[in-house]
C-alpha cells in the first residue's frame, strides 16, 4: 500500500513539474502578467478605485471578492474541522 502511494505521488508530481515549462522564465518582462496587468494597476488603480496606496487598491478592489470568498472557503474548513473534532459530552 506504501508503494502504490509513492507511486502516485511521484506520478503526480512529474505531472506537475511537467506542466511549470510552459511557465514564462522567472523575471521575464516579456511574461503576460508583466505585460499585460502590471502596467494596468500601475498606471491606472489609483484613478479608478480613488485608494492612495496601490497595494491597499489592488488587494482591496480589485482581488477584494477573490480574498472575501477564500476567506469564507478557510472559515468553512475551519468549522468542518471543529465540528469532526468536538468530543460529545455523554
């Protein structure tokens, strides 16, 4: 049974590693998102969400649902865990 699981870890893992090579190179200006979102928040969050500081804009607005609904996603783990945990009082 170990062996089975070491096998599908080291499968998946392959798999993975696999799928990083189609990753632009680490630093790459030419990246999409270095092309494409960067220069959009730089030069456009603090007009459009009217917040001084960029980094407070960009988590704020424009990643605020993205964070909002993680945090219920943790919040759920969360209650799951304790609700399994709980002892009865019997």
């Amino acid at each position: 049974m170990k062996a089975l699981a070491l096998v599908a870890t080291l499968v998946t893992g392959a798999i993975l590693l696999y799928g990083t090579m189609d990753f632009p190179a680490f630093g790459d200006p030419n990246a999409p998102a270095a092309v494409h979102l960067s220069n959009n928040y730089i030069e456009q969050a603090v007009a459009e969400t009217h917040v001084p500081n960029l980094v407070t804009a960009v988590l704020g607005d424009y990643r605020g649902y993205d964070t909002m609904f993680e945090t219920v996603v943790i919040y759920c783990a969360g209650l799951a865990v304790v609700s399994v945990l709980r002892r009865s009082k019997s």
